[in-house]
C-alpha cells in the first residue's frame, strides 16, 4: 500500500478517478473538469532516505520498493497466482463483502490499466484491517457529496504518508540491525538536540559529548563490519512539482478574493440617465462623480448607505457605477438641473472630476507600427550585413564586402591544378614572385606592374588562376565580384571602393581580384542622357584614384577577369593601372590533354591514360576548360547509372554528345515517313563529309533525336587537328556538306522538308562572312564590313548591299552543284548508308570504312592515331558476322596513299 501510494501517478490517478465517481452517483452532486479537480488534490511529498559515502546505501527509489515488496510483502511472501478471497484477512465477511462492493464500484469507473493497482490497494486492507474512517466512507460512498470524496482523499494522503514514514522506519532498522524501538529513540533524541541548538536555550554538556562520542565511535564499528549507520540529520529531500492546473486555480481564486475586497471598473454595473437619477441621486447616495474620456461617468457612492439602501446585495454593497454620455456640456445641464430640482445647496452639491485614463493595452498597442518598423529596419539591415560580424547592418553598407583568404587555409588549389594555360601562368607567377622577393627585381631597377586584366572567353579558367595564384601567393588575397560595388544607394560604390584600398594597404604586400570588373568598368558615356550623377561612373572614378593616385601603394597589386574587355574604359586599361593584358583562349590539343589530366586523376578507370587522354583532347575542339571538366564528369555519372564498377572509353564518349548534342529524347517517336527521310538527310552530309577533300572527316552519324530540334545529326573532325585558318577550298567545300540533307531529300523524294532550316542560317552565314569579312569576292574586293546590331545604319550604301547579296548568292549557288553533283554520282552510296542508318540509327567511322571503303584522301597522323585501328573504336553496335575474305583491306589505315 505504502509503494503503492507513494508513487504520485498511482496516487493522483487513484484520487482523480475516485472523485470522477461523483458525478455519476445523484442528482445532488456537482461535475467539475477533471484537470481542476486533479490539481485541487495534488499535495507536496517528502522522501526520507538515508545518506551515505561511496559504497553505502542508495536511496530508496520505486524499483527497490518495488523489489523488496514483491519478496517481502504480504502480496508476494511466496505464493504465486493466489485467489485473493482465500489469502489471510482480519476483515469480517461483512466488511469483506462491502471492500469487495467499493472496490468494484472504483474498477468500474476507471480504466482496465489501473485495476492491479485497486487489488493492491485492496490486499493491504485485507492485511491490515479497515480503518474506522474507510468503514464510515464505505457504508454510505453511494450518498457521498463531492466534499465527501475530498475529504476521503485527504485522509488517504496522510494515511499513505504514515504508512510511508512506517515502514521507511523498518528498513532503516533492518539495515542497521537494531530494534525499531531504539532507533525511535535514537531519532527522537536527535530532533531534541537540534531543537535546542536552534532556539539557543541548552548548552552541550560534557556527559553529551561523551555520549555522542560513544555512539560515533559505535556507528564506525558497525560501518567496518558492513552495517550501516544510521542516516545524519538533515538528510530529507524535498520535492517540489509544478502543476500548470493548479496555478492556473489559484491564480484565479487570488483574483476573485482581490475583486471581492477591491472592486474595480470591470465590475461595475452599467445603468442608464434615468436610473442615476431615480436610485441613486434622488436617494442620497452619490458621493462624487468621475468624467472618464469625456464619455463615460463613473458614480462613486456611499457603501454604508448603499448597503442600507440595498440590503439584498449579498454582503457585497455597491460601491460605483457606470452609465454613459452624450457631450460633457449636456450631462453638465442635466446634473445642475437635478441637483436644482433636489434642493441642494451650491455648497453641498456632488463634486464632479475629469479624468482622461488610457488603457495599457490601447497604449501598447499605439507602439505596435513603430516597434514594427523598428524590427523590420534592423532585420533588413541584418540581411543586407550577411546576419553578423562588424560589418553587418545598416551603418556598415560602406564598408567593402571582400573576403580575405588565407593561403593556408582558405585556398587548396595551386598552380599545378591549372592546365593548358601556360603562358597566363608564367605571367601570373612573376606577379607572385616580385611580391615573395621583391629584391630580386628592385635590384635591377624594375617595379611590379600595378595591376592585370585576365579576359578570355567564359570557362577557360580565369577565376581559378586568380584561386591558383591565392594558394601560391602567401600574402593577403582579397576576392571581390564588380557586382558587390553596385547599391541602390548613392555613394555606396565609392566608399567600398576606398574601404577596400585602405583594408588592402593595411596589409601589404597583398593582391585584390575584382571578377567581372565590366560591370563597374564600362567606358564612360560622352553625353550624360540621364541628367543626373552615375553612380557605376562614380565607383570606376574612385577605382582609376586608387590605383593611380596620390595616394596610390606599389605593394598592392589588382587582378581583374572580364569575358568583355572590349566594353572597359580606356582610362583603366592604361598602363600605370592594368599594365598587363593576359588572354586566356580555349586550350590548344595538347592544352586540352593537360586539362583532361587533371580532371582524370580522380576518375576509377582501366583506360590507358595517355591513349584516353589523346582521344578525348582530339574528340573536343573547341572545349573551354570547364566544358571539360563537364564531360569528365557526366562521364563518371553515366557509369553510375549503369551502375558500372569503372568508367571506360564509352562512357566519356556518351558524356561528349551529351555536352554538345544534348540529350537524347528515346520518348519522341517519328512516324516510319519522317525517320526515313531524316536518315537520307544525314545519309547526304555523311557522303559529302566522306568524299570532299577540305571537308572534315566524319566520325559519326546518328538519326536519334537530341537537344531542341534536332531530329539526327552527324558528328565531324578537324582533320589536321585544330585549324586556325580556312582557305577557301575548305570554306566552299564545308558548305557544300552542310546542304547535304536538302540537296539528298530532292534526289530521294518528291518533296522537301523543314529539316534543313538550320543549314540554310549557317551556310547564309558562312557565305556572308566570306564577303563582308574575309575578301573573298572579287566583286566587292578587300574590304570588313562589322556586323552590330545596335547599329541604326548599315555602314554601307544601298548598291554595296546590293553586291553583297548577288555574291552571297552567287556562292551559295555554286557550293549547291558542289553538292548535288557529287550526291547524283554517289545516289547509290546515299541508299547504302540511308537504310543502315535506318536498321542501327547510329553510324560510327568504322561502319563507314565497311559499308564505303577508306576515305580517298590522306589524313594526318594525329587523326589516324586514335580513330583508326583497333585503339580507335568507336561506340557503334555489334557488326553482322562476316567471312575475312570480305573484310580483308578494309583497314584505313594501310589502304590511305602517303603521299
């Protein structure tokens, strides 16, 4: 029972279901919510333990009890599944019968979980006998009030206490070995002692000490054979648990009994003019009168008189009242007229106060939009700070936003990670020695160039050289984007600017990159069509002052990259400001191996290396450094999607036609008309790619749908590699190959297609190059004509234009019969590589040189090197198996003529 009851779960849901029972017994009992009533019977705890050093007794917690009643206890004392209407009970049958009766009425008001704990409960008092107050509860609990239940609560909590204190006091004996008797004693003693020690009227005497002295040196003896002393003094815990329930109770007893003795305005009754004046005023009963705002009137009256008047108010007299008002004028006339009619004397009359009162909560409220603005400036300027650090907020927007890196730290990439740019990395280096040894260069009498301009096309690795120079540089490295300059505020650009030199001088020697500096560099418009102030003009003026200026520093030097540097003003591209002009070009064959590398080293493949990286740098000219680094790594991820163990040569030439055809679209279905005519129209390109001279060797031909609009395409080489100069052999020879499809579909079909718009737009061009650009009419002659398109005006006559359409034409004419010329003579071919096409839709050099023969014109040796023989494979599908004799002098390679 003790356990049991000591446990505040058990006992709060024993109490609480108890009292439940309320409201289900008559009409004469009153519900209150459950969380209320719990609240009201939760009561503090004291558990008593005794202490010890290491190695002594732990307190006792619910799984000792818990363990110690199961062996011990009279529910437990060795019997297993036992009836417990035969276990031993000093109860009657009458008794028993009417715990049976209580017992089951609780069971049935509360839920199944709790009824082992009801038996328990009624085990105990089977053991121990019912107590006189459960005997009196238990003959009439079906009449019982609610008070009724409270008070069996109430005593059910002291029993459980003294029951707890009891058998507390019992295991304290047993553990030290001695007769509860003495240890009473004992305690007693102790509590008389320290009573006297605190209210001062008993002095130790020597026979005490001795004694206390006696029982030390016995409590040691004990604790040295493996008893255990009794617990010291002061050694209760005290428990106190906070219930939301029951300070919310509280809290509103605290303010009705306040109410009560000091009503306010919230309690006032509102009346009307004419109750005023009939039940009070007439009466006698007004003491004074309060204007609240100028619309209300608060009437204070006379408690004594107002209880004799009203006796019937429940001990609780009025004290004011409340009743409402047009204007102050009209109440004022109404009042002087009433208290005129009364009689009273103008000495005597009822005096009248003003009073404006604000509410708190209208006054807080007032404050609401100001401390609403306030927070939003301060969150925004938190978000325009990066949300912390001294520059953070509204008043640091001056400050410069570059980041300092730490070459140690900050920056992993060194010079060895940039390829294929090895000029630009001489340059960039020498920048980086004067500022590691500057003597080496003073010595001679030469200065550090002020600043370098890195422009190039985007992707060739400009930001990663300045990266490269930061993690070799080993001096301060402030990284900054032109952008970062550009506020909507005026004067902000400016002040960056300066903060930013001053940062950098505070640090010398040290080197600042600003990346894409075209947008604050610009040229300087002539005219200011606006009218106002610049504000990009103002942030390039203070760039060109700090750079060189008064107060310029020879130990700061300033990196900027551009994709543009022909929109950049004069003023900053002069020497003294950005003395070197560093252009970075998509890397040469072997810039592009050294790029593919790199990225290499990472990639799990079996490829030879130096083999794999030949053929992928001759697979993509014209890649810029990070188209690259793309490839590579679409290869690794469609090896991954196959779920492949290593990524082999297929992989990266799949990741290649993805890069530059775009994806394949396997879901866009053509009809069987429309697949035929794509693959005689890719059949053209393929013949023309094969038998022109200058045209670029074919390496693949395909009529799978790819990219936006694309319903097949063919895939061509350089055949010397890259080529830098076209004659015009080669220009007429590649437009030739580009009308390929039209020139196809008219010798196969009866009409043509939409298909070769594209061509058309790139054969236009080419044709128009040819003629404004490149002199190669004899008509107009040596003259370049430059294509703007923001241009009003052409910037050439009416009969120039005329010229250069009749040329345009004239040469687009004659690579046409180029072209169908030479598909009329190989009509036979077309239909070859047509219905092949159409059987495997991807063609590779291979399937060509068999279905073909060798290409009839010689091809360098860095071509042949990795696309020809067995190291040059392509992707292609699996070949129908063929006799050797068929195959036999096919081979490209042995059958080219050398000379």
């Amino acid at each position: 029972m003790a356990t049991f009851l000591r446990r505040p779960g058990n006992l709060a849901r024993f109490s609480r279901r108890a009292t439940e029972c309320v409201g289900r017994v008559g009409p004469s009992s009153v519900r209150l919510p459950q969380s209320k009533l719990s609240s009201l019977i939760t009561s503090q705890r004291i558990r008593t333990f005794a202490t010890q050093g290491p190695g002594g007794p732990t307190p006792p917690d619910d799984k000792t009890r818990n363990s110690q009643s199961s062996g011990n206890g009279p529910e437990n004392d060795g019997r297993k599944d036992e009836d417990p209407n035969k276990s031993e009970s000093k109860l009657t049958e009458k008794e028993q019968q009417q715990l049976d009766e209580f017992i089951k009425h609780i069971e049935s008001r509360i839920p199944p979980s709790q009824h082992e704990s009801t038996q328990q409960v009624r085990k105990h008092f089977m053991k121990n006998g019912l107590p006189a107050e459960l005997k009196e509860f238990m003959n009439n609990y079906k009449n019982a009030s609610l008070m009724d239940y409270l008070r069996m609560v109430r005593w059910l909590f002291k029993y459980a206490n003294e029951h707890a204190d009891k058998m507390a006091r019992e295991e304290v004996a047993r553990d030290m070995k001695m007769p509860p008797e003495d240890l009473q004693k004992m305690k007693d003693q102790r509590q008389s002692e320290k009573d006297n020690e605190k209210d001062g009227k008993q002095e130790k005497t020597e026979e005490q000490k001795k004694k206390e002295k006696e029982q030390e040196s016995e409590q040691g003896k004990k604790q040295k054979k493996g008893e255990q002393p009794f617990p010291p003094p002061g050694s209760k815990v005290f428990e106190f648990r906070f219930d939301p329930a029951s300070f919310l109770i509280t809290a509103l007893v605290t303010y009705y009994v306040y109410r009560s003795f000091f009503p306010g305005d919230s309690g006032a009754r509102e009346i009307t003019w004419q109750e005023f004046r009939s039940n009070y005023l007439d009466k006698g009963l007004v003491e004074k009168l309060t204007v609240l705002n100028r619309s209300r009137v608060r009437v204070d009256l006379n408690r004594e008189a107002s209880a004799q008047a009203y006796p019937d108010s429940n001990g609780q007299p009025v004290s004011h009242v409340l009743f409402s008002i047009g204007s102050v004028e009209s109440f004022e006339m109404k009042l002087e007229q009433a208290q005129y009619e009364l009689g009273i004397p103008t000495g005597e009359r009822i005096p009248v106060a003003y009073v404006d009162e604000v509410p708190w909560g209208s006054a807080l409220l007032s404050f609401a939009p100001t401390l609403l603005l306030f927070a939003g400036i301060y969150w925004v300027s938190r978000r325009a700070g990066g949300g912390g650090g001294g520059q953070s907020g509204i008043f640091g927007i001056g400050k410069s936003r570059a980041k300092k890196f730490n070459h140690e730290t900050d920056i992993k990439i060194k010079f060895a990670d940039v390829a294929g740019m090895d000029e630009a990395k001489v340059e960039i280096m020498e920048f980086v020695s004067f500022l590691q040894q500057p003597e080496r260069f003073q010595k001679l009498g030469a200065k550090i160039p002020r600043g370098a301009i890195l422009s190039g096309p985007p992707g060739t690795g400009k930001t990663l050289l300045a990266k490269a120079t930061a993690g070799e540089s080993g001096v301060p490295f402030y990284s900054v984007s032109g952008s970062e300059f550009v506020e909507m505020f005026v004067g902000v650009g400016p002040s960056r600017v300066r903060d930013l030199f001053a940062n950098a001088r505070k640090n010398t020697p040290c080197i600042i990159f600003i990346d894409e500096i075209d947008a604050i560099g610009k040229s300087r418009a002539k005219q200011n069509f606006g009218g106002g102030n610049d504000e990009r003009e103002s942030t390039l003026n203070q760039i060109l002052t700090e750079m060189d200026g008064f107060n310029t520093s020879e130990q700061v030097v300033v990196l900027a990259g551009t994709n543009r540097p022909d929109v950049l003003d004069k003023a900053l591209m002069r020497p003294g400001r950005f003395d070197r002009h560093i252009g970075i070009d998509r890397p040469t064959m072997d810039g592009r191996k050294q790029i593919f590398r790199v990225h290499l080293k990472k990639i799990v493949t079996d490829e030879n290396m130096e083999y794999l990286e030949g053929r992928l740098a001759a697979l993509t000219p014209g890649f810029a450094g990070a188209d690259i680094a793309n490839c590579v790594n679409e290869a690794a991820l469609v090896a991954a999607r196959e779920n492949a163990d290593k990524v082999v040569m297929k992989h990266f030439e799949q990741a290649i036609e993805r890069v530059i055809g775009g994806l394949e679209k396997k879901s866009l279905v053509l009809s069987p008309e429309e697949k035929r005519t794509v693959a005689y129209h890719e059949a053209g390109h393929a013949i023309c790619g094969w038998y022109f001279k200058w045209a670029d060797p074919l390496l693949k031909v395909s009529i799978i749908p790819r990219g936006q609009g694309a319903l097949g395409y063919a895939q061509y080489l350089p055949a010397g590699g890259d080529t830098y100069l076209m004659n015009t052999n080669q220009l007429m020879d590649r437009m030739a190959m580009t009308l390929g499809g039209r020139v196809s579909e008219e010798l196969h079909f009866d009409t043509v297609t939409s298909g070769a718009s594209d061509d058309f737009n790139k054969v236009t061009r080419m044709a128009t190059a040819m003629v404004t650009k490149f002199g190669m009419s004899k008509k107009l002659g040596f003259i370049h004509y430059e294509e703007d398109g923001q241009q009003i005006q052409k910037p050439f006559s009416e009969d120039t234009a005329h010229t250069i359409d009749v040329e345009v034409r004239r040469i687009i004419e004659e690579a046409y019969q180029q072209c169908q010329t030479l598909l009329t003579e190989k009509k036979k071919e077309v239909g070859i590589v047509a219905e092949e096409l159409l059987s495997k839709e991807v063609l590779g050099r291979d399937d060509l040189i068999r279905l073909l023969g060798p290409r009839p014109f010689p091809e360098s040796g860095e071509f042949a090197k990795y696309f020809d023989g067995k190291g040059g494979e392509t992707i292609a599908p699996p070949e129908p198996s063929q006799n050797p004799e068929e195959t036999s002098g096919k081979d490209g390679r042995d059958q080219t003529p050398l000379s």
